[in-house]
C-alpha cells in the first residue's frame, strides 16, 4: 500500500548568517590592514624589483619604517620616519637622528626598514643609514646595533 | 423584528453570540502569538556592510612581494673599536659602481684590487661566487665573512646599488655594508 505524504509548498531561502561572518570579518581585515599600510608606507615609492633575490620576507621583529619620498629626476621630496616628515638638508636629517636616537632608547634591538624608490639616487638614500648608524651612538645604549632593512619587491 | 414586536430572548441571544465571538477573537489571538515568529530585518544591514566592503577593497594597497636584506651597519661605539687591538684588519673588497646614460639608467661597475670590472650584476655575482673560500670552488680569495663595501658614484640609482648588495647576498657574504657616496 503506497503512502502519499502531503507536503506543503516548499520554501527556498538563503541562509544569510555565513555569508554576514564572512563579511564582517573581511571588513575588519580591511580597516586593520589598511591603517597600518598608510602610517607607514608612501604610495608614490617604486621599490627595486629584483629576480629571485638573496632576500627574506620580514619577521615579527619589532621596527620602524623610513620612507624616502621620491622627487623628479632622481631627486628626493622629503623623508618619512614613522608618520613624521623630515626634510632632506642637514637639518631634517639631525632632527630624524634625534628621534630614531629616542626609538633606540626605548628599544635597542630596533630595526629599521628602508624604502627608496628604484629610481632615486644613492646620494639621498645613504644619509638614512647614517642617521640610523648615528641615532645608535647618539641612544647611548651600549647594546644598541644600528640595523637596517633594505626593502625590495621580489619579481617572480 | 418583521412584525414590529418585541422579542424577550433577542437581545439575549445577541448577548450570547457577542459573547462567542469574543471567545474565538481571543483564541486567535493567543495562537498567532504562539506562532509569531521575531526576525530582525537585515537588509539595510547587508547593504551598510557590502557599501564598506566595496570601500575597502577599493581604498586598500596591498605591499606585494615585499622582501628585505638585512645589514648590520659598523658600529661607532668605543666597545666596538676595542675587540681585538692586536687583530689586523681585512682589506676589503670594493665594488665601485657608476652611473651612466642620459637618465642615469645604465651603470658600470668596477671592483678595488687586481680584478677584471664585471659587465653586469649577474657577472658580479659569478666573480664573487668564484672567489670565495669553499669546499665547492678551488682558488678562492675570500672568506665568508670577507669584508665587502658597495661604494656608489652619488648619482647612481638606489636599484643599481641593491642590486650590488643581491650580487654579494646571493654569494653567500655575510659581511657587506655600504659607504658614503663617491
């Protein structure tokens, strides 16, 4: 004897709560790591290219970032040390001593991380490793190592 | 009435209908109770949050690729300086590098000592993998740890410089620093 189950129309709805936690977590990734891009980094920097370089992908060590803003033919605009702006004459450059000399008494296994543009000449970027290597003297902190990442884009 | 006379049980029975009709209201209002279902509107919610996740997506730079040399810069403390006062110091290996072209795109590199100038990076990198002291190769002149200065003519473009640095990474030496502008 066949049984016939009556069943009502059938209803098509979409579960609509993963999608909103998947969402939701997007959203939170975005604003954490687009904060964190723009106090440290310039947008206008094109970073040397390398193929298949010697580098490494950096680690959690704790730094700080000095941005060489890039100018016209080679030239440079100003440098970046964190969210603060320094001018690229003598006196920028002592006042960006000063401060890396504060970070490095705060912490002195700090690192820095370079960026310069592929295009900028070396006369603008060499001062920046000179600040850092002062900065670790001026600190007074017999541990301190002056250390420096040189950042770059490995091109594959 | 059709007659025009009056009914003693009209009204009541009236009474009673009223009565029954209050009953079953009340009935159907406890069961759509008991059935009613609270559901949040989500759909300005999902509009707000796909807005801000298109915001996002848009707005945000991703560091692609983003790799680092590390490099210990010499250190000027009085501590450093006292190491070893009897320990002689290496000479070190230069490698100079110029700048050339109308926008400083090509270079020339040349090296301190008795060497043949190498063409290209890639050249470099060939002669300092050769030099160096190893189980590998025979003959060669330096150590690992040998130190190696990158000395870049001012006007030389910070790519051409790094890419001096990678020649001597890529060659295993773990003492390569760079100096002041020539």
């Amino acid at each position: 004897m066949s049984v016939v189950t009556k069943r009502g129309l059938a209803r098509v709805e979409a579960n609509l709560t993963p999608m909103i936690d998947v969402v939701f977590l997007l959203i939170v990734f975005f604003v954490l790591v687009s904060q964190i891009v723009d106090l440290e980094n310039i947008k206008e920097i094109t970073l040397p290219a390398l193929i298949d370089p010697a580098s490494e992908i950096a680690g959690e060590e704790q730094r700080v970032v000095v941005n060489v803003e890039p100018g016209i033919d080679g030239d440079v605009k100003r440098y970046k040390l964190g969210g603060q702006f320094y001018a690229a004459d003598l006196q920028g450059i002592k006042a960006m001593t000063a401060h890396l000399a504060d970070l490095y008494k705060l912490n002195p296994s700090l690192s820095v991380n370079l960026r310069a543009d592929a295009s900028t000449h070396y006369q603008w970027v060499e001062p920046v490793m000179q600040a850092v290597a002062n900065a670790a003297v001026l600190s007074q902190q017999p541990n301190a190592v002056p250390r420096v990442n040189l950042v770059v884009i490995r091109e594959d | 009435m059709p007659d025009g006379k009056i009914n003693p049980f009209d009204g009541a029975f009236q009474l009673r209908a009223e009565d029954e009709i209050i009953a079953h209201t009340r009935i159907g209002q406890r069961r759509g109770r008991e059935n009613a279902r609270i559901s949040l509107n989500l759909v300005a919610m999902i509009d707000v949050v796909f807005l801000l996740l298109i915001y996002f997506l848009t707005v945000t730079d991703f560091k692609l690729g983003e790799e680092i040399y590390r490099m210990d810069l010499p250190q000027r403390q009085p501590s450093a300086q006292l190491a070893d006062p009897f320990e002689l110091d290496e000479d070190p290996l230069r490698i100079f590098i110029d700048s050339a072209g109308r926008d400083f795109d090509q270079y020339v590199i040349s090296l301190s000592g008795p060497y043949e100038s190498p063409a290209t990076f890639e050249d470099l990198y060939d002669f300092l993998h050769q030099q160096q002291i190893s189980e590998v190769t025979t003959g060669g002149f330096f150590a690992a740890n040998h130190p190696i200065i990158v000395q870049p003519e001012r006007s030389v473009r910070w790519e051409h410089a790094i890419e001096a640095f990678n020649a001597a990474a890529k060659a295993r030496y773990t003492n390569v620093t760079f100096s002041k502008p020539r």
